[in-house]
C-alpha cells in the first residue's frame, strides 16, 4: 500500500511558487462558501510517520485559509480527566460545527496502532477497534459531514535522514523526540499494522489519501488540491445523499406479542407497604453509593416514557437518597441551534459523567425513534440507523465503566387522561400538562408501535431495558429504586473479582 508513496515524488519550487497563489485563493473561496452555506462540516485527520511534514501541512493549511473558521486541535496520550471517559469522548468534544473545519493532529487511529506495535493488543483486538471506528465514521458521513484522512509516509530510509537532519539543527532539534527514535526502531513493525489499519478502513465515505511526506511543496501541493476538489465536490451538492434504509434483523415475537404487551398494569402497593419499602431501598442505595469501588464507575440513568407517567416524581425519590453532590439531572428538550449543526449524538457525549459521578437523563438520546420519528422531524433513514448508532454508542459507554440503565414508564391510555384532566384541575399541577402533550395522545398507537420498535432492538446485554408498569405511582418508584439498587450491586460484585 505504501510503495507508490516511496516513489520519490517532487514538485519545483519553481511550479510551487506558481500554483500556490491560486490554490490559496481557491481554498479561502471555498472556505468562505462553506461558512455561508453551513451545511455540513469538515473533519481532517492528519496521520503518519513521524517527521514527514504534518505539523508543517497543518500550519500550512492554517495560513492559506481563515484561521478562525478552522478549528485545529492536537491530541496527545489523553489526561486525567479524558481517562475517566470513554476513549471516543475527547473527539466528540471537540467536533466542528456545521460550516467549520476541524482538523485532528491525532486521532481515533492513534491508540489502536500504537498499543498493537508495543504487544499492549493483539491482532483481533485491533481488527475490534477498527470496526468501531468504521462505525464512527460511516455516522459521521450519514450525519453529513465531509470526512478527509491524510496519511504522510516515508520510507526508512527516509525516515532516519528526516530525523537525523531535524535533530542536527539547533533550531529544529525540539521536534525530534526519544519517543521518535523508539518508533523508529520499530518502523516495520509499524509499517505491517498501519499497512492493515488503513487497508481495513478506507471506505468510500472515508478513503485515506496517502502522501509522500520527504519533498515538501509536493505534499502541501498534494494535501491543499485533495481539500480544495472535495469541497468543491461538496459545495455543489452540500446535502449528502440519502443513505439506503438499513436491514435490521427481524424480532422474534411469542404468539405476537410486543414487549409493552407482556407488561402487567395491574401491579399496587399500600401507602404502609410503599412508606416501608422506600425507606429501605433508598437506604440501601445511599450505602451502595457509598462503596469506595463506586469511584470507578460512571452510573448513567435514562429515564424515558409515557406523558403523565409519573417520570419526574420516581425521579425525585432517587435523588431523595442521594447528596446533591453526587449527581447531575439532565433534562433533555428541543435541540438548541448549536446542537443541530453537529451530529446527533454530539450533545449526548458532552453531558457524560466520569467515572465516580451519577448523571440522570430525563428523557434522552432515545428522541430520535420516539418523537422524531412519530413526529417526522427526521427522515426515516435517520431513525432507522439510530438503532445501530445508539447501541454502539451504549457499548462504548459499558466498556469504558459507565453503567447504563435504562426505564420505560409506562400506564394505560386510559389513566393517561385521567391524570391529564387531574393536572388541568389542580392549579399547581397546571404547569405539567401542555397542548404538546395532547397531541402526542392523539398519536398514542404511533407512539406505542415507536416504543415496541424501540426496546426490541436496544435492549441489550449490555444495556438492557427496564419495562416498569406506572399504573401505580408507588409501585412503579419501588420498582425503579429496586432495579437501581440491584445493578449496582451486580457491578459491585464483578468489579471486586476483576481485582
């Protein structure tokens, strides 16, 4: 795959001090119409050897365009706090918005090659990571963002001579590190797996441009014509196209029956019997939360169901048992402008806790197959991946330490209006009940076939759903207090025989 990198391809300073005017010229244009336009983004990731010129291509690229629309961020060995995090969150964060540049100095790439070149993986454990980034990027592009991978290379050779003339200079001597050298003497054994992380992730949404690093006019020339042909390609038609609807497995039913289906309603506790088991289990889950091994978990509840399901009150009895520092309730409304010039799941992975924190989503990442589908307000290829999105994206979070669980409240469409006349009349209820919520009642069955949908292909091992019946209030904050209490203690356990 590198050889016709290694070919020795050079461009005159001469033909250089021709073309760069013009293709300067033509990339701050094009720039420019991006801004205007502010259909999608662009994310540019700088890969390769060391010493083949990427810094000096970055700062290029920073000085022929406008810098304030290009948003460069370099990413080294992650901090204390980006450990505490899946490993995918730091990219998340610094994602561009619509109609922005972003260029990655480092990348998702980074870690998976580097920990298989010092034996810290093994081979099917960086064939795992590549298919994860696949995922990532075909999100990324279904999403509408415009996605360019350079990768520089030099040969051996002309990787030593590179780091031998750098290092000999007083002025350039900085950029030569031990870390380089130690690279260096693994070169092929780097060249194999780059050579197989490249191959396995070059798509045709993602393809690798790979550059010649040793002549420098040859791959600022090279890097500045592939960015400037892709954003015109892209200017011309900014909205990508469709993708096709995704093939989800068919789900096996017992004589028909959905999951909602099988939930009993009929389920009461006595005010006594209510009194006593929420003192117990909310003791309990103040102890649990106490445990020292909880510093190294991220608990993540999603709370989602029918309107005037009882949400925010079984909410409240959670927090009740808790110290305010503990935890952060998320509530989660209409996207804001800035939310809706990233990916969708962007303002999800913002809001993520660390490990040893306690993050209450009140609503959440589950908009997509619920309101945005029954409401239109996405089109159904959206929806239809978001199966897939969110499941990966739950997956990550489990690998990382992050125990998710997630509930369903639901009641019958009956008792829905009866607490929506019930809040109608009660003047300090009033504020609960909106004309929103009346229409989504006129839309209970799409509503109810969007919920089915939903928990039969996200409930995972991983993360699997909580169906509570909230026909009765009280019954339904036991059981939700139950089931919390129950998963951390199973956590618990597996953590302390991990050790």
């Amino acid at each position: 795959m590198f050889e016709a990198a290694e070919l020795g391809q050079k461009i005159s300073k001469e033909v250089f001090k021709k073309e760069e005017p013009k293709l300067r010229q033509e990339l701050l244009s094009a720039q420019y119409e991006l801004k205007k336009q502010s259909k999608f983004p662009v994310v540019v990731l700088i890969a390769g050897v060391d010493g083949a010129g990427k810094g000096e291509t970055v700062n290029l690229l920073n000085e022929w365009m406008d810098p304030r629309y290009i948003e460069t961020r370099a990413f080294g060995l992650p901090n204390d706090v980006e450990r505490a995090m899946p490993p995918m969150w730091r990219f998340w964060m610094n994602m561009p918005a619509k109609g922005r540049i972003g260029i990655f100095f480092g990348h998702w790439y980074t870690a998976p090659i580097l920990e298989r070149a010092y034996g810290e993986i093994k081979t099917a454990e960086l064939d795992a990571a590549l298919s994860e980034i696949r995922h990532f990027e075909k999100m990324l592009y279904d999403e509408g963002a415009l996605l360019l991978k350079f990768w520089f290379h030099l040969s051996k050779k002309l990787q030593r001579k590179r780091l031998k003339k750098l290092a000999a200079d007083k002025d350039t001597a900085w950029r030569v590190t031990k870390t380089d050298w130690k690279h260096f003497e693994l070169y092929d054994k780097f060249r194999k797996i780059s050579e197989r992380a490249l191959r396995e992730s070059s798509q045709a949404y993602a393809p690798w441009t790979i550059v010649e690093g040793m002549d420098p006019e040859y791959r600022s020339l090279t890097v500045g014509r592939t960015l400037l042909d892709a954003l015109k390609k892209r200017l011309k038609n900014p909205e990508p196209p469709k993708p096709m609807l995704p093939q989800l497995p068919a789900v096996a039913r017992v004589k028909g029956k959905r999951m909602l289906d099988t939930l009993d309603l009929t389920r009461t506790l006595t005010d006594k019997e209510y009194d006593k088991q929420l003192t117990k289990l909310q003791g309990r889950l103040n102890l649990l939360l106490r445990d020292p091994a909880c510093a190294n978990i991220a608990l993540t509840l999603v709370f989602e169901g029918c309107d005037a399901a009882g949400k925010g009150g079984t909410i409240r009895r959670v927090t009740q048992a808790l110290d305010a520092r503990q935890y952060r309730i998320v509530p989660i409304a209409a996207p804001t402008d800035e939310e809706r010039a990233h990916p969708y799941l962007w303002r999800f992975w913002r809001r993520l806790g660390k490990r040893g924190t306690f993050t209450i989503f009140d609503r959440s990442w589950y908009g997509r197959v619920l309101v945005e589908r029954v409401e239109g307000f996405c089109a159904e290829s959206d929806w239809q991946r978001a199966y897939t999105e969110i499941n990966d994206f739950e997956e990550q979070l489990h690998h990382a330490g992050n125990i998710t669980v997630k509930f369903w409240l639901q009641v019958s469409k009956d008792e829905q209006l009866r607490r929506f006349k019930e809040r109608e009349a009660t003047p300090f209820k009033r504020f609960k009940i909106t004309e929103e919520d009346w229409r989504n009642r006129e839309k209970w069955d799409a509503y109810q076939n969007a919920v089915n949908d939903m928990v039969e292909r996200t409930s995972t091992e991983l993360a699997p759903w909580h169906l509570i019946s909230s026909q009765d209030k009280h019954a339904a904050r036991i059981d939700v207090l139950r089931v919390l209490c129950d998963t951390i203690e199973d956590a618990l356990k597996r953590a302390r025989k991990r050790k």
